[in-house]
C-alpha cells in the first residue's frame, strides 16, 4: 500500500482497460444518490503487536454519510464513470483496558483516553457494462483514496497519530436485476484488492424502487446492507484489523 507501488497499479489498470473493448450505455445517463449507512464497527488497531479493540476504545455503532454521482455513455472504448465519497469518522471516550501502541506512543491500561477516527475514504470507477438490460453486469476497477488516521489522547501521554493514507486500485463489479413495469430492482455491488498482506473488500446488496417524475427525471430509494473490511500491516505507525457492516437507505435520481 505504498503510494508508488498502488499508482503504478492503477495506471497499468488503466492503460490495460483503455486497450480492450465492451458495450457502453445506448443513451447517456447521469445518476446521482445520497444516502446513510448505520454501522456496527469492530476490529483491532496498535502497532508492533501492542494492539487494543476498537470496541475498548468506545466504538461500536456509528454512521456515515455516503454520496455518489455516475455518468454512462454510449462510447464502446471509454469507461463509464462512478464517484463516490464516504464519509466515517466518529469521536469516543473511554477507559482502556489494556495497553497498546499508536504512531509510535505507547498507551497504559486502566486511563482515560479520548480517541477520534476518521476512515473517510473517496472513490474513482471506471467500468464497462457488459450487459445493459434487465440485467446490468458492470466490471471495472476503482482508485480509492484513503486520508484516514486514528488519533488516541491520553491523560498520561502525549498525543498519538497514526494515519491510513494512500491509493488503493481495486476490482470492482456490480450486478443487477430489473423487473420490468414494477419499478422494482435488486443488486449487488463487490469491489476488493489484496496486496502484501494488506487486503480491503467491500460489498453491498440492495433492494431499490423508482417511478418516472417527468420523461427526463426518475426518483427512487434503495434500502440495503454494507459490508467494508480491512486489513493493514504495511504502514510503519498503525496495523488495524477492522469490519464495518450494518443497513443503508439512501435516494436515487435519474436524468
């Protein structure tokens, strides 16, 4: 996960997907949501094998915010187009009950810490649809831009910082199916990497429904369930061993 290896990744991805050859959109399209995901997170972080739960540091049930804008075409050789930004980052007090270490500090059991999280993260697809139907079958690969940190204030210690920051290429497919005239959908989207020891994967399932507003507007909502895990050994100041899962809704429009 070292940001010369990933970027030399994602270019040879690029230039390896801008070579070959797939069906595009027969119309253009621009797709947009915003939506909320309730999440139950667990995992561990440290350094060094000194590490601590993030459920003894005060996290559990957080939330983020997630939006996503797409733009699809009817060119065969160019890639289709799909932002997305995550927002999670939460603030918890606690005591610790065991010591562990972060951005090189080491933390004692049994103190008051404070410790904000912060695994925001920002994506950039670039996908080909396969199948344009009742059945969407989109593949790509998505450049995920990762500016996170865990910072853990202790009342015995100085502050200790330890980021997750990079660019991740990751694979990225997504599978859906119509049921045409009900206005109802169900699918499925799976993007994942695995590199060196280090290893994020993140998966989704939907249930949607849309009705046209005017010939050129559909409104519609999809309810789901999220899943994000990651594994991180790479980095010199933090190793982290996280899951986060749990229910989404968000709103759908398409012109």
């Amino acid at each position: 996960m070292k940001h010369k290896k990933t970027r030399n990744l994602i270019l040879a991805a690029c230039l390896a997907s801008a070579c070959g050859t797939a069906w595009g959109d027969t119309i253009f399209g621009l797709y947009g949501g915003v939506g909320h995901w309730y999440i139950d997170l667990q995992g561990d972080v440290g350094q060094n094998g000194a590490t601590t739960t993030l459920n003894d540091l005060g996290f559990e049930n957080e939330n983020s915010n997630v939006f996503w804008l797409a733009l699809e075409h009817p060119i065969p050789v160019i890639p289709n187009l799909r932002l997305m930004h995550s927002t999670i980052s939460a603030t918890e007090s606690s005591i610790t009950s065991q010591s562990f270490i972060i951005g090189g500090v080491p933390i004692d059991a049994q103190v008051q810490v404070l410790t904000d999280i912060d695994l925001s993260h920002t994506d950039a697809t670039f996908y080909y649809e396969l199948l344009d139907n009742w059945v969407t079958f989109d593949l790509g690969i998505t450049a995920r831009f990762l500016e996170g940190y865990v910072e853990v204030q202790s009342e015995l210690s100085q502050p200790a910082r330890a980021t997750l920051e990079g660019v991740l290429p990751m694979a990225y497919a997504n599978l859906q199916l119509d049921f045409p005239g009900s206005g109802w959908r169900v699918g499925a989207t799976a993007q994942g990497i695995t590199y060196r020891g280090d290893k994020m994967t993140d998966a989704s399932v939907r249930l949607g429904y849309s009705f046209e507003v005017t010939p050129l507007l559909d409104i519609g909502v999809n309810v789901g369930y999220r899943v994000l895990t990651l594994r991180a050994e790479k980095f010199d100041d933090l190793y982290a061993d996280a899951k986060m899962s749990g229910t989404f809704a968000e709103l759908v429009l398409h012109f």
